[in-house]
C-alpha cells in the first residue's frame, strides 16, 4: 500500500499503459484521476477503482489540461502523483513524404500535450508540498527506427525534458522521472498482430524483437511506473527507464 490515501492524475487513462496503471496505483490504496479525451472509457476505468474519478481532457490543448487539473484538485484537494501518458503513434511515412498535418497531430499530443500536463500539473503538486511524475517516452527515443520521425522526435523530446523538470524542482520536493517501453502487448497491437496478412508469423515477428524474447504487458509497465513513483525511488530523478528487454543496450 505505497500509495495510500496519495492522489495519482493518469493522462490516457482510459485504456493501454493508462488503464493498467491506474488500476496497479488503486490496488495500492491510491485515490485515482483517470484523465482522458474519451471520457465514457475514463468513467468505465474510474467505475472499476474503489476511489476512482473521471475527467475528459483533450491534453494537446492547454485550457482542457489547466481544467481537468483544477477539477482533480477541487475534488480531492492535492496532487500527489502523475502519470504522464497520454499519446499517440501517427502514420507511418518516409520523413520527406511525411504529411505535415500528421507531424502537427503527433507534435500536439505526444509534445505539446507532455508539456501542458507537466504546467499545469506540477503547480498543482507545489501548492501540496511535492510529489511524483512519471512520464511515457519511448524506445524510438534511445534507438530511432523508419518512418516515425514525428513519433521519435516528440519521444526523444520528453527525455530532454523531464531533465529540464527533474533539475528545476528537485530541490522543491518534486521528482521527475520517464519510462521508455518498447511495443506493449495492448488491446491495439493485438489488433494489428490479429490484421496482420499471417497473424502468427507477426507474432513470432514481434515475439523476437527485442532480447528478451516475448512481448511485454501493460501491467509490466505499470509495475515500473509505480516504482519511480513510489517512496523506493526517493533518490531518483531525471532519468529515462527502459523497459525494453535489452533492446536499447545492442
């Protein structure tokens, strides 16, 4: 029970990395904020949660974050813990072919969206005394790969910027960590696994893409999420955490 009576806002709650992980931050006493654009899936994840609430938020737009923060904080009164998740991956295209409308939309929630939360977030968690964020980057970030440049440059850029956040409030009570997955088996890659022309052979594909052999699950994730969030990572801040069976260390 490390989180106890804390109050945890999760951006992209309502499925994926978020969903798991609210539901991992509640299993351990937390009071949950699920945060997502989708509001009717946020209130399906908040309904499962002994005190679980749900807010729409559009992240790429700043007013929809500074509210869905300022609800958070009427309701429960402090900010403990974030989660910075909310994301998107765009459309795959060789970088002088990419649609410029595609690079603004993965910009605006994977860049801008990152930001807006760590704003307004983190001055909700100074008016509390301190806390913990977490934020999603990406293995594409540490080990670029074809055709996601928007994708790669907004991950590499929350690297960079939870070490701008980490140094500025470190000395404020305020510790700032990221975690960067490979592909994560959720709802979506299944999806594309069960698409795929041969579903096994994509499979077997995606199953030695790293390392380790397998594909990691949202819950593997969260477990580290909640680590760096937790009390056990007290003397940890600025970093980027793989969880990528040993893909980056090639």
């Amino acid at each position: 029970m490390r989180f106890q009576d804390k109050v945890v806002f999760v951006t992209g709650g309502a499925s994926g990395l978020g969903a798991a992980t609210a539901r991992r931050f509640a299993a351990e006493g937390a009071k949950v904020v699920v945060a997502d654009i989708n509001r009717d899936g946020a209130e399906q994840v908040a309904a499962e949660l002994p005190d679980g609430w749900a807010v729409g938020v559009d992240t790429g737009e700043a007013a929809s974050v500074e509210q869905g923060v300022a609800d958070a904080m009427q309701r429960y009164g402090r900010l403990d813990v974030i989660f910075n998740n909310a994301g998107i991956d765009g459309q795959q295209q060789p970088l002088h072919e990419m649609d410029v409308a595609n690079w603004e939309r993965v910009r605006r929630i994977n860049g801008d969206g990152v930001f807006h939360v760590l704003r307004y977030g983190i001055a909700a968690m100074l008016r509390g005394g301190g806390g913990a964020v977490v934020n999603t980057s990406s293995t594409t970030a540490l080990a670029a790969q074809e055709n996601i440049s928007p994708y790669t440059f907004t991950k590499a850029g929350i690297v960079g910027l939870t070490r701008s956040a980490a140094i500025e409030y470190a000395a404020r009570g305020i510790r700032v960590n990221a975690v960067a997955p490979t592909v994560v088996m959720t709802p979506l890659v299944e999806h594309f696994i069960d698409s795929a022309p041969d579903p096994g052979q994509m499979r077997r594909q995606m199953e030695a893409f790293n390392p380790k052999p397998g594909i990691p699950t949202p819950d593997d994730v969260a477990g580290v999420v909640l680590f760096l969030a937790s009390d056990d990572a007290a003397w940890i801040t600025g970093h980027t955490i793989p969880i990528d069976g040993g893909y980056v260390a090639r």
